[in-house]
C-alpha cells in the first residue's frame, strides 16, 4: 500500500510539472488560443486559459499546435483510483470549445494582448505589436590609406493569421581616402495577404532606390502576384514568389517604365535559439528584352547577444546584378557588420 501511495505522489508530481508546458493553438476559423497545456490525445486539447478557464478543444478544430514541450499529460487510471482514495479532489468543469461564443474567443484573445501590451515604436502607439529593429555598423581604418564606412537599417515586421508585412530602410556611406565612394539608401515595403488552410498567398510590394554614384538618381519599382509556403515552422520558413512588375528610374538617360516579370525565393533557419540565417534572392527579368535582367540577393547572420536587452549582432552581405549598366561592374557588393537593438 505504501508502494502505491508513494507512486501515486511521484505521477502527480511529473503530471503537475509536465502542466506547466505553455501551449499556442490556432483554430481553424483563424483564431488563436494560448494557456497551460492540461492534457493532449488523439480527440482533443485541453489548456488552461487565463481568461476563458479550463478548455476542451476538438483535434478536428486545431490548425496547428505549438506547445513548449512536446509530452502529453495523461493519467494512468488505476493511479488516479488510488490518488482519489487517499485524497479526494475538487473536481474543475472543463468547458468545450463548442460551448464558448466566437465573441468570448475574440474577447479573450483581446484581453491576452493587453496583458502582454505593447506600445509601439519608443511608446508612441506607432507599429504596436510589430517586430522592430534598428541596425547600427560603423568600420574604418587609417594608415596608408583613410577609409570609414557606416549603415543604418530599420526593419519592421508583423503577421497575423490573415497578414505579413514586411518594412525595410536602409542608409549606406562609404568614403576613402576622404573621398566620398558610396552614398545611398531604399526603403522597402513588401504585404502578404494569407489564404486560410491554404500554403497559397498573394503578395505586393514596393521599393525606392537613391544612389548618389549610379547612372539614375532614384528608382522606383512595384510588383504583386501570387506566392507559396514550402514550409512555414519555428524552424524553417521557405516562400517562393512569382509576379509581375516594372521599374523607372529618373535623372538617367532612359526614364521610360521597363516591365518586369518576377521570381523570388526567401528562406529563414533558426539554428538555435541565439542564431537565425535570412536569404533572398529575387530575379527580375526586363519582359521587352528578356536577356536583360536584374538580380537582387541578401544573406544575414543575426546572433543574439543579450535576449533580454535586445542586442545582437548582424553580419551581411547584399548585391545587385545588372546586365546592362553604363558602370564598369555589373555588380554592387555591400558588406556589413553591425549592432542590432530590438526596440
């Protein structure tokens, strides 16, 4: 008797620490629920709200589940007979999802967010609930040869069940020898419009271009069309992009719009939890002299130095190829290192 009570504690106290897994679930209407994981099997989920209680959620409601551990919480019922026996428990009503209005859902859901508010760009409101980050590299050297070189980025990012938006800036300076050698900037908008159960997007997305030593003073590009998730996890994000466009470019000898087509791949691996690589690579082909095309790659290693202050460090690499340029390279190289801050 002594054997059971000590093994009924010991399952008690391995059910109450596998409880305090924290779970993410998406429904299949779109909306998104989070608590303590309680107990998992092949009917249903049932998690711990903090607004809503105890709740049952059917597996056939469940568009994925994200949870912090992957251990279901189950009970031996002999061990709970015999837990019972010697302790009888308050039982606590679960309730079903079925049972719970669409508008408590939206409430609660809601009501999680402002527990956890956040209030925009340096407490404005402006770009609440985004993903912010500013980039700051500064490199030089003097000797031989005087060389100093600075950027600055901002990113902004959001998505939700239905959006992603993705915002870039980006300034660029470079000087040797005291002499200016690299002066621009582009801003960047890119929105994806998300299809329910669906792999599938549709996309649009807009760039500005000012480069102080090119054959055009600025540039100006827009393209949309359709888009797919070849995996879309914690893990691993794979998208490829296909549309049409054009591009215009002003102050040059040809101001004329060049329709473009477009073909685009984006890929983000989180190694771990303190290391993320980004890539893209986007071709735009010139659709009146298909031969012609531009090329548009970038490559970020982000390492997180302080999670808790927000800090770490970027090291990457950007290029554009153009076929046809009045330069003596058809390439643009940047490099950079630099400090990131989470704001």
């Amino acid at each position: 008797m002594l054997f059971y009570r000590v093994f009924a504690l010991l399952t008690s106290f391995l059910a109450t620490a596998a409880q305090a897994s924290n779970v993410s679930i998406e429904l299949d209407n779109g909306d998104h629920l989070s608590g303590e994981l309680i107990e998992q099997n092949e009917q249903s989920v049932v998690l711990n709200s903090p607004v809503l209680g105890e709740i049952n959620v059917p597996r056939s409601n469940i568009v994925a589940l994200d949870s912090d551990a992957a251990v279901a919480v189950q009970m031996e019922a002999q061990t709970e007979t015999e837990a019972s026996a010697e302790s009888p428990a308050i039982e606590t009503p679960i309730v079903d999802i079925d049972d719970i209005d669409s508008a408590e859902i939206r409430l609660a859901i809601d009501t999680q967010q402002a527990l956890e508010e956040d209030f925009g760009l340096f407490g404005t409101g402006w770009l609440s609930y985004w993903e912010r980050r500013l980039d700051l590299g500064l490199a030089g050297s003097s000797g031989n040869s005087d060389s100093m070189q600075g950027n600055l980025s901002f990113t902004a990012e959001y998505e939700s069940s239905d959006t992603r938006i993705n915002h870039r800036i980006n300034y660029f300076r470079a000087q040797s020898d005291h002499e200016l050698s690299d002066h621009s900037f582009y801003a960047s908008v890119n929105r994806d419009w998300l299809l329910p159960n669906s792999p599938w997007f549709r996309f649009a997305e807009g760039r500005v271009d000012v480069d102080q030593f090119n054959e055009w003073e600025y540039r100006i590009n827009a393209n949309g069309g359709v888009g797919y998730e070849f995996s879309n996890t914690p893990t691993w994000r794979v998208l490829g992009r296909t549309g049409l466009g054009f591009q215009r470019a002003f102050g040059g000898e040809d101001d004329e719009p060049i329709p473009e087509a477009m073909f685009g791949l984006e890929t983000r691996w989180k190694m771990n939890d303190f290391q993320r690589v980004e890539f893209a690579n986007t071709l735009y082909p010139n659709l009146n002299a298909p031969s012609e095309v531009r090329n548009l790659s970038s490559l970020d290693w982000i390492l997180d130095l302080n999670t808790y202050m927000g800090v770490a460090l970027k090291v990457g690499l950007s290029n554009e190829y153009n076929s046809v340029t009045d330069e003596e390279e058809n390439n643009d190289f940047k490099y950079t290192a630099s400090l990131a801050w989470t704001l």
